[in-house]
C-alpha cells in the first residue's frame, strides 16, 4: 500500500502545478453552466404543463376523445385513407396491409382502407371506425375483416359485433354509416347493435338495439331488436331468409361482451351509469318506481372503470350502493332496480 501511494505522489509531482483558466474562460464557463440550468428549468415546465394538459383532458369527457382521435388520423402517406383505430387487442393480430403500407413514423395500430385485420384463437380485439370514433366494432377469436372504403366492410370469417354509440353518439346524424358485406349478404344498421355471423353457407344477422337491414338479391328485410336472420345460400347463391326471436342478452353475446369499452364511473350518479351499462348488455333498465329512481340519481359513484363485462359490472356496482336488480321473463331482457 505503501509503494502505490509513494507511486502517485511522484506522478503527481511530475505533472506539476494544475494550470489556472483565465479570467475569459471562468467567464465561458459560467455562462454556459448558466444556459443549461436555464435549459433544464424550461425543459421541466414543459413536462409539468404537458402533465397538467393530460389531466385536463382526461376529466374533460368523450367528447374530447373522439376530437383527438379526429386529430390523429391524418393519412400517414398521401392517398392512403385511415379507417379504424385498433383499442385492444392489437399486439394479438395480423394485419394484412395487402400493399397499402404506413409510413415509419405512423401509428401501428391504425387501420386502412385495403387493409385485412385477423384475430387469432386466443382473443378477439376491439376496433374504433373513424372519423368520429362512435362506432366500436368488436371481433371474435378466429375472425378476419377487410376494409373495403371507410364506411364499408367485409366479413370474411368469424363473428363481428357493431355497436353505433347510443350514449356516445348523440343525434343519430352524427353515427358513422356503416354497410357491411357477409358471403352474398349486405348489412346496414339504423342506429344499433347488432352480430353478424359467416360460416360456410350461412349468414346470420341478430340485433341487440335499434333497426338493421338485410339485403340479398332482391330480397331485403329489416330487423328490429329482438330478431335475427339466417341467410342461407343453395349451389347456385340463392337465398333465404329466415327471421325468428332471439335474445338481446344472455351467454350468446358473452364473447362480444368482454370486448366491450370499459365505462369510467368516478363522479356520475348511478342512473347514468346503469342505463349504459344495460345498454352495453342488451338489458332494457326500469326502476320500480320514481322515488327510487330519483335516490340511484343522488347516489354519485367513485373509483376507476371496472374491468369486467359490463353485466358483472353492473351488478359489482349495485352490490355497493342501496338497490337491487332482479331480471324479468322475456327475450328483451329487463332488468328491474329495487331497494335492497
């Protein structure tokens, strides 16, 4: 130890007296130390206002929303034409962009017209078409979808689950038009949920809420809430159809109900909350009478959205507050609240 320590003391002696910086340089120095403490103190208000604008937004509404995903579709190369965004699911899909690529600086998880989206066995996804992004298209395992223009798709294979946005949307003036082709059948909603459902010679279109047309051919019917057609197609591709009852809720919608958009509760009365939540699962909402209607309107809710299908959340809901629900007989689905 000795030695090492006698070593550096001769280079230390070798080196000689550390050279002073001039006055100039002192002056260099401090000025630049000076512009980067300035640097790094502008650099953290703008983090805190960015901070500060997210909060902002984030109690601001959907409204907001659907205004910023307007703001982040623009076409990623020109003439390329943005058609849906992918929420969830997107790191279990293949997209097939069929040569309509997106520039390197865009974001993956936009869907354009030409492109073919495909979910696996494991899970479904979640998709938002845009412009406005009110309308939620839900995919089942093992489905494929392909773009045809902004407002018109073709199911390929699988199930598909269109939800317009009832309480989103507003007016039904501000829904996305829709049409969508299945085998030799054509779709148009009216302001609804509804299923559509390809497998080999079939076509079936339930609906959930709201109206749906179906054309085939020459033929065409609409639907109302509560029906679902089979389209069956012979050798030659003609059709019929079929129409009969069908249940708005129930293990039948199971899988389109765990895709649904989880709903935030914090600071919304009750009413509000249980009239989406029975939109989201095909349940009609009635209140034994009115007095117990105004109290679940006085009863504001707090904590994050539930991530759960929106019939469990519902009744993980109720099991907080003063009332119950009991659900009646019928196909439609309704669900009484009454006090516990």
């Amino acid at each position: 130890m000795t030695d090492e320590k006698d070593h550096v003391g001769s280079l230390l002696r070798a080196a000689g007296r550390r050279i002073e910086p001039s006055p100039e340089a002192l002056v260099r120095m401090r000025a630049h130390v000076h512009g980067e403490w300035q640097a790094t103190l502008a650099a953290r208000k703008h983090r805190r206002w960015y901070a500060l604008a997210a909060s902002v937004l984030a109690v601001v509404g959907a409204g907001t929303l659907f205004l910023a995903i307007r703001e982040q579709v623009a076409p990623a190369k020109t003439g390329q034409i943005i058609a849906a965004r992918i929420t969830h699911g997107g790191e279990l899909l293949a997209i097939d962009r069929n040569g309509v690529e997106t520039s390197a600086d865009s974001d993956p998880e936009l869907v354009a017209v030409g492109n073919r989206v495909h979910t696996g066995a494991n899970a479904g996804a979640l998709l938002v078409q845009l412009p406005r992004g009110t309308t939620t298209l839900r995919m089942d395992r093992n489905s494929t979808l392909e773009w045809l223009a902004p407002d018109r798709l073709r199911l390929v294979s699988g199930r598909l689950y269109v939800d317009t946005g009832h309480a989103a949307a507003g007016a039904a003036k501000l829904r996305d038009p829709l049409v969508i082709e299945a085998a030799g059948a054509r779709i148009e909603h009216v302001g609804t949920q509804f299923v559509t459902v390809v497998s080999k010679d079939l076509v079936t279109v339930g609906v959930r809420d709201g109206l749906v047309k179906v054309m085939t051919g020459a033929i065409s019917e609409q639907l109302a809430r509560g029906e679902r057609a089979a389209i069956r197609f012979d050798a030659s591709q003609h059709a019929a159809i079929q129409r009969e009852p069908f249940a708005t809720s129930g293990e039948g919608w199971r899988w389109a109900d765990e895709l649904a958009p989880r709903l935030s509760i914090e600071g919304r009365d009750l009413v509000v909350v249980l009239r989406a939540l029975a939109y989201q699962a095909g349940l009609t909402l009635n209140f034994a009478n009115a007095q117990i209607e105004a109290d679940a309107r006085g009863t504001i809710l707090h904590g994050p959205a539930l991530d759960m299908a929106p019939d469990a959340a519902l009744q993980a809901i109720l099991a907080t507050t003063s009332f119950r629900s009991s659900k009646q007989a019928g196909a439609t689905g309704e669900l009484l609240i009454q006090p516990r």
